[in-house]
C-alpha cells in the first residue's frame, strides 16, 4: 500500500507548472498527469497524455502570450480546486487587446501525485463569444433576455396606526 500522497505538494508543483508553462515544457506534462488522464473544459474532452499535449500546444500556436495566474487553491484529500485567470492576446483577431478569462479547475490526483482527472469551468458564452464582434452582440442580448428581472423599488407606506 502506498502511503498518502501530499497533496499540497502535489498542487503547487502543478501551479508551479501552469503559471511558468511554455512550448518547451510540454514534453514534461508526463511527470503531472496519469498516462490515461482525462482533460475536460468547454472545448475538449479528451484522455491520454499525448491528448492533453496537443490541447496546450494549440494553446500556444493559436495565442500569443498566454499565460495563467492561479489566484486561489483549495485541497482536500487528492483533489483540488484552482481559481484561475487566464492571460493572452489572439494572433488573428484584435491581436493588440489584452484578454483574460477567468476560471478554475478541478483536478484529481492518483497515488504517485499525477493528475488523474483535470476538469476546467468557465463560461465561454461571457469569457470569450460576448467579446467578438456579431457573435457578442447576440450572446449579451441572450444573457440580458434570459436574466431574471430586478425588483421594483417599492416606496415606503407610512406605518398604519392599528
């Protein structure tokens, strides 16, 4: 029997990764993921390491500088939950405006410490399609259609004397 994995340690080497991450560093993905990992987020679902690789290598042939800032953890037994801000310029499109997408991911840890599941949340309807040109136009308009209505400020009766 194993003994139980750190998984502190195991997070923030794994943040250590993300925040620093570059093409070069993709041959180690190896090191933090399971050989059968699944990756999950609003685009891919995938499993296998070489998967995964390919996911982050689209990630830097179609983005120029990107880069993620973990801004909070949470861990509890071997799993966590990083909150996250994701930093890039899009090469074909508006390449001179900063964006950032904000989200975070779950990820699962086996006993040796590698990343058995890495599921990210984000709202790419309000992160990424509300920020282009016709596309936008229409997500906001759905966004602000499907919207639950604000009260009505109710004016203030004067007390009744019963």
């Amino acid at each position: 029997m194993h003994p139980p994995i750190d998984t502190h340690a195991c997070v923030a080497r794994l943040v250590q990764l993300y925040e620093q991450l570059t093409p070069a560093q993709l041959p180690l993905l190896e090191d933090y993921y399971a050989l059968d990992a699944r990756f999950k987020d609003p685009f891919n679902d995938v499993r296998g390491v070489p998967a995964i690789r390919a996911i982050f290598a689209h990630m830097f042939e179609s983005l120029e500088q990107p880069r993620f800032i973990v801004t909070q953890r949470l861990v509890q037994d071997d799993r966590a939950f990083l909150q996250w801000e994701f930093h890039f310029r899009l090469k074909r499109w508006r390449a001179q405006v900063p964006q950032c997408i904000r989200g975070a991911t779950l990820v699962h840890f086996d006993a040796q410490g590698r990343v058995t599941l890495h599921r990210d949340y984000w709202d790419p309807a309000e992160e990424l399609y509300e920020k282009l040109p016709v596309l936008g136009a229409l997500m906001r308009w759905l966004r602000k259609a499907g919207a639950a209505p604000l009260p009505h400020p109710h004016r203030c009766s004067p007390p009744s004397d019963r």
